[in-house]
C-alpha cells in the first residue's frame, strides 16, 4: 500500500505542479483511492485555513501566485515603452505581481485596455515577477466606476462619484475585496450593462475613506488616471543627479535677477530683471531678462526621468497637493531657482524701444544665482510704497526697473489688442487637517501681470528665434472660435442687452468691446465666462497656427520646463540651435532625432494629459465646494443663472463661484417648455420666462462633497417670488393659463429668435 503524503510532500508537489492542482489530480498522483480521499479532503482543508494553499474554485495553488494560464489586462505602456498587465483574478494580499507582457513578432498588436489570455513564465532576478505570453485575444476591458461602496446582507452597492452617473452597481458577495461600509473603491463591469436590473461589478481596488482630509484630490487622481507615484528607476535616476558645473556657461551671477510667485508656490522656475538700455541709439528703451530653470541639463532625451516626464506631459495641481511632472529633488531643489544659490539656466535678453515694442533678443546658456525670493503681495506693496526688509534695498535696482518696463510692455499690449478676459481665479484654503476653511477670490495686482507679459514676451522670442534658425519645435496654437460658439456668444450677449458685430473676420479687439460694454455692470462675470466658453481649446502642435487669445503669430511655451514637457521640448529645441552641447557620457541634452520623430505624437499627447490635468483639477474644486457648502443646506443665496439646458437651469453663486443646478421641477408649479434657440424655458401657465442673465435668489437644497454637485431651489426671479412646488405628475393636463401671460411669454422667445436670425 503507499503511504499517505506527508504535508511539505503535498505542498511541494503542488509548487511543482502548478497547472495540475485540483483534488483529484493530488489523489491521483499520490495513489490516493477510496476512503484515503477523506483524509486528503481534511489535510487539505487544514493547509487551507493555514494559509498555506489557497482553493480557487476546485483547484489548490500555493498562497500569493498565479496560475500557469490566466487572464490578464493590457496596461498603458509605461515611461519605457514597455506594456505590462493586471491579472484579473488576483486573490492575494500581497501586492499584485508585476506581469511583463512579451509579445513574439508573429503575435497581434493589443491595446491599452484589451483583456487577453496568456501564459505566465515566472521570471527570476528582474523586476517583474512574470512574463506573459498570448495565447489568445479576448476583448476590451469592460467599464470602471470610482464609487462609494454600501455593503448589505449580500455583497452590497456601488454609488459612483461622477455628477452625471446616477446608476448604482450591484457587487457580489465574493466580489467585495473585503471592502468596508461607506469605503471608496474602484470596480469594474461584469457581463453585459444592457441585462435588466442594476449593473454588476466586482471591485478591483480599495482607496480609503472618502470623507478623510484630503480624499478629494486622490478621487480625482484615481478617476482620471493620473500618475501619482515615480517608477523605482525614476526615483534612482533623479537621486543621482548632482548641481550643475559652471563648463561651459555664461556667468549671468551679476544680473539682479528675483523670482516672483505666488507666497505658497512650490517651485520657482523663471527669474526676471530689468534695466534701462544703456545704448544711444535706443533712448527711453529698456532691457528685459527671463531666466528659466535649465532643467534640460538634468532630463536627457530618452532617459528614465524624460521617458516619466513626458508620460505625465505637465503637473498637476490641487488645493492640498501637487502631482509633479518631475520627482521633487528635481522640482523642488536642483532646478527650482531658490534664492542665493547657483542654479543653470537658458537665459533670453530682450530689448524694448520706448514704446514696448521688442526690438531684439538674443538667448544665453548660464548660470545665475536669485537675490530674492518674492511674493506677488511682496513686490506689489513694494511698488505701492510699503517696501519691507528685503524688498527695501531693491527699490531702485529691482522693483522700480521692474515696473518701469511693465509700463513699456502694458502700453505695447493696447496696441496688440489680446483677448482681455477678466476671470477672478477662486482660492481654496484649507486647515491643516484639509478640511475647507474658506473660498475666496484670489487678489490680482500689476505685480502678476508684470509676470505674464515678461512671459509671454520670452514665449514669443522662443518661437520666432527657432523659427529664424529653422528648427522644429512645439507652437502652443489657439484658434479662433467656431461660428456656432460665435453665434452662441452673441445670442448671451443679445440677452443681456449688449451687441456683437457679424459678418466681419473676428479679432480679439471686437471681443474686447464686447466684455467693455458689460465691464461694471451685473453682466460682467457672465459676459467674462460665456466668452472664455467661445473659445476654442489651445493645444500644441508641430505646425503653428498662430494664437487667437494673445493676438500673436508665433508662440510657443518656453518659461516653466518644471510642469510642462511642451516647455523641455523647446529648450531642447534651442540647446541644438545654438550648439550648446553640455552632454557627458557621450549623451547630449539638446533635441534628439527621437524627439524630433515624434513631435506630432508629443504633441497630441501632452495636449490630451493637459486636459486630463484641467478636470482633475475643476472636478476636485466642486468637491471642495460642495463640501464647503454642505453645511449651509437650506440658506439662501444670490446668483445669475449661467446656462439653460431641457433639464433645468445652471446658476452660479456671487459668494463662492460656484456652480449648482436648478432642475426644473424646482422652478414653479408648471410646465416649462425649452426653447433651444433662443436659449430659454418658458411657463406654459404663466408664461415666465428664464433665460441666461437673469438675476436669481436660490435656496441650496442639497450639497454632495463626493461629486460636488450642488441642487438649487428658486426663490426669486428678477427680484420676483416664485411659487414654490413640484410640477404636476405625469399624466395630470397642465392648467389652463391666462391667454395674455401665455403670449406674453410667446411674444419673448419670439423676440429673442428674431434678434439671433
């Protein structure tokens, strides 16, 4: 008779054997018959509950590894290039087991996103745990939600976190991943969303309390799929970079260079001075220096840290964090411009003449050293006459040239004529603890203008000095609106009493007159936004369309390489031109062949990430409004109403900004029919009319933190109360309304039909 296996016998047999380990495979091969199996069962049960094997449906593997044959998903490719997988039926506790997938060069191409079946090869001393090769194509991966989970008796419910996604998810009990009441999770789709009932899903991962401090700009990070950590070789990469030499670079030390940012910036990357222009043929002109971060010197084409650059395309920011494009000993120390010590930089000098205009530039590689560290506040009340202890012994050598070149840039920028849009950007401050304090308007002074124009004035000179030397490089394009949103824009203005010209060929300084008519009346932040609206979206691209907004032929980004890859793209770009060099192990840092191959492709991408960046970022604001609201439900509150869809109204509060929703049940006790011309909803009863421009009161009636939506009631229109009441229900005939009220009502939409034909 054969003995019965001993327990390290079974377990060793099942490492072995790792594609044969249900029960009776084990009985078989231990020649394990009749009532044996009974004892097999128990040991097995045992080695179960020990954690030593785990049951995965009939079979038995050892804890914490995969099967031999798996299905896997198909990851974005990562800052190298290399696409790796997510096994879908993980159980351990463990981290989930990096999985390299091979393709041979007979196989298919497979996407981010498509769900294959492989065979797994465990892989030794790399850094994956397994190699993956196809055995066979199955589909695209299904649809995730970001969501707070409710568990019940049976599994329990997902209720996503987006604004628009009002059906919840039914999870299975076995689908759970231990998940706790009230939890945020993430989950994806299981079978088909079109089978009657709740849609299932199984959740995949597990992030924490939604209500903690700070939670709310990791949904946003999790939801739109931002990376937030730094791959190992990354982090090893920028930890081994040393300051730069001064070989090779031009001594800008002796330049009264500061940076100017904002009091809680996180890095600093872009200095400035000014002087007057000492040559005799230029009288009343001025010279302007921009110095930015040489961080080109640090990120070398096709590097770890470049390949991770350009993956994330731009930083992202957020009231309680920063998601950086570069890991923060780059960033934050080697190439943000602190003050007093030597930092490299690619310098443009640029001179104006006595009316602003920029007569010359001429672009240097250097190494500088900041005499200070400056707040806007701080040079602004310098320039107003209440300079402090560090901006005192800078007035006349500082401030004052600095301001007096602003003065040439401003009169220059009238001629130009850009787009004058006049958005108060709202400030979030929160307590230590992350909770919402308060939400204010953030003050502008000339001070932050000063900043832009010495910006936009080294933008230009960038993009026209790569285009003299005939260089490729990245334009940052914008172009003129659409005539529907043009035609949008004018029936808004024609609304709210102003005029917009037609059939002439748009330029900025006919947009300027328009936001000039609203400028000081109740219509000037709706003007403002309804404008901005019109606009096309700016994206970069290898060709160059010109920018709108500026009212400018030639722009590129140029001034922060620290948060955007457009900007390290373009140094490269002027490293080349002017044969700097600066390689060392044989490697250059200017723009490669490789960069120049995929410039359309660096394009798109980085267009699409700084997307990506803006709703991150919009979305985690009305989460940090609405639960800064949450606890003012019932209070009354004054705005104008911003937008009108079937649905109802959008009405954006005076106090905060914020925008909330006025459904249409909750704007009286009648029917409004929606008139998608003229941009209106009319009573059928009373013929009230609501339309964009108008002046509400509102009761907030309900404030969700976890998708920031915020649900209005209307207390008065135009200053008049309106009845309060749900509409009739379906089914029930709407009243009959007064035949004068009724076309009184026809006669507005009328009108405003005729003023848009």
């Amino acid at each position: 008779m054969t003995p019965f296996p001993t327990r390290q016998q079974i377990l060793d047999w099942i490492a072995e054997n790792p594609d044969a380990t249900a029960k009776r495979d084990i009985a078989k091969a231990f020649n394990i018959k009749g009532s044996a199996r009974i004892e097999l069962k128990r040991l097995l049960k045992e080695l179960e509950a020990e954690g030593a094997v785990e049951r995965r449906r009939r079979s038995y593997q050892g804890p914490e590894r995969l099967p031999p044959v798996t299905v896997v998903e198909i990851l974005p490719p990562d800052a190298d290039g290399d696409l790796f997988a997510r096994p879908l039926e993980w159980q351990g506790t463990a981290p989930m087991p990096r999985i390299l997938f091979a393709p041979r060069k007979a196989d298919p191409a497979v996407a981010p996103g498509e769900r294959v079946l492989v065979r797994l090869v465990p892989a030794e001393g790399e850094d994956h745990h397994y190699q993956a090769r196809l055995m066979r194509r199955i589909g695209i991966a299904v649809h995730r939600v970001v969501g707070i989970f409710r568990k019940a008796a049976e599994g329990g419910r997902i209720l996503p976190i987006d604004k628009g996604a009002d059906r919840q998810w039914q999870v299975r009990a076995d689908a759970t991943l231990d998940a706790q009441d009230g939890e945020l999770v993430e989950a994806e789709q299981v079978g088909s969303r079109n089978r009657p009932g709740l849609a299932q899903a199984r959740i995949i991962e597990r992030l924490g309390d939604p209500s903690a401090p700070r939670a709310v700009s990791l949904i946003a990070i999790h939801q739109h799929g931002i990376p937030d950590d730094f791959p190992d070789a990354v982090i090893a990469e920028a930890d081994a970079q040393r300051p730069a030499p001064m070989d090779g670079r031009e001594d800008l030390r002796r330049l009264p260079l500061v940076t100017i940012d904002p009091a809680d910036a996180r890095d600093h990357d872009d200095a400035v001075a000014a002087m007057p222009d000492d040559d005799p043929r230029n009288p009343g002109g001025m010279v302007i220096w921009v110095a930015i971060a040489d961080v080109a010197h640090y990120v070398r084409p096709q590097s770890a840290l470049d390949r991770e650059a350009r993956h994330r395309g731009n930083s992202t920011y957020f009231p309680d964090r920063v998601v950086p494009m570069l890991p923060d000993v780059l960033s934050g120390d080697l190439c943000s411009l602190h003050e007093g010590v030597d930092r490299p930089v690619i310098a443009v000098r640029m001179r104006l003449d006595a009316q602003g205009n920029k007569i010359g530039h001429d672009f240097h590689r250097g190494m500088m050293n900041s005499l200070a560290s400056l707040s806007y506040e701080q040079a602004q009340a310098a320039q107003d006459g209440a300079p402090d202890e560090v901006t005192g012994p800078l007035m006349d050598s500082v401030i004052g040239p600095l301001f007096a070149a602003y003065d040439l840039l401003r009169a220059a920028r009238a001629r130009r004529q850009p787009l004058e849009l006049d958005l108060p950007e709202r400030r979030i401050e929160l307590t230590p603890e992350g909770r919402v304090k308060s939400v204010a308007f953030r003050d502008r002074f000339d001070a932050h203008r000063l900043i832009e124009e010495f910006m936009v004035l080294a933008n230009v000179a960038a993009a026209e000095e790569l285009i003299r030397l005939r260089r490729p490089l990245l334009f940052r394009v914008h172009e003129e609106p659409s005539p529907e949103k043009l035609n949008a824009l004018r029936d808004v203005a024609e609304a709210s009493g102003f005029a917009l010209a037609k059939g002439q060929v748009l330029q900025p300084a006919q947009l300027n007159r328009l936001l000039a008519q609203a400028q000081g009346t109740d219509f000037d932040e709706l003007i403002n936004v309804s404008t901005l609206r019109s606009m096309t979206q700016a994206y970069y691209n290898a060709q160059n369309f010109g920018h709108f907004g500026l009212a400018l032929k030639n722009y590129a980004h140029f001034t922060s390489p620290i948060r955007r890859y457009s900007d390290l793209i373009v140094h490269r770009a002027l490293i080349a031109a002017h044969g700097w060099g600066g390689g060392k192990a044989g490697k250059t840092d200017g723009l490669s062949a490789q960069d120049i191959e995929m410039l359309d492709e660096t394009a798109q991408k980085i267009s699409d990430t700084e997307r990506r960046s803006m709703a991150a970022e919009r979305d985690t604001t009305d989460r940090y409004l609405a639960a800064y609201l949450a606890d003012r439900v019932g209070s009354e509150f004054t705005g104008r109403v911003s937008g009108v869809q079937r649905f109802g109204a959008f009405v954006r509060l005076d106090e905060t900004g914020a925008d909330g929703l006025l459904p249409i049940r909750e704007i009286g006790r009648e029917y409004f029919h929606f008139d998608r011309d003229a941009q209106t909803l009319v009573g059928a009863d009373t013929g009230t009319t609501i339309g964009i421009g108008q002046r509400v009161t509102v009761r907030l009636a309900e404030a969700i933190p976890t998708t920031g939506g915020l649900v209005l009631e209307l207390v008065e229109l135009d200053g008049r109360s309106m009845a309060q009441g749900a509409r009739p229900r379906r089914g029930k005939a709407p009243r009959r309304r007064d035949a004068q009220s009724a076309k009184a009502g026809e006669a507005r939409a009328r009108k405003l039909r005729r003023i848009r034909k």
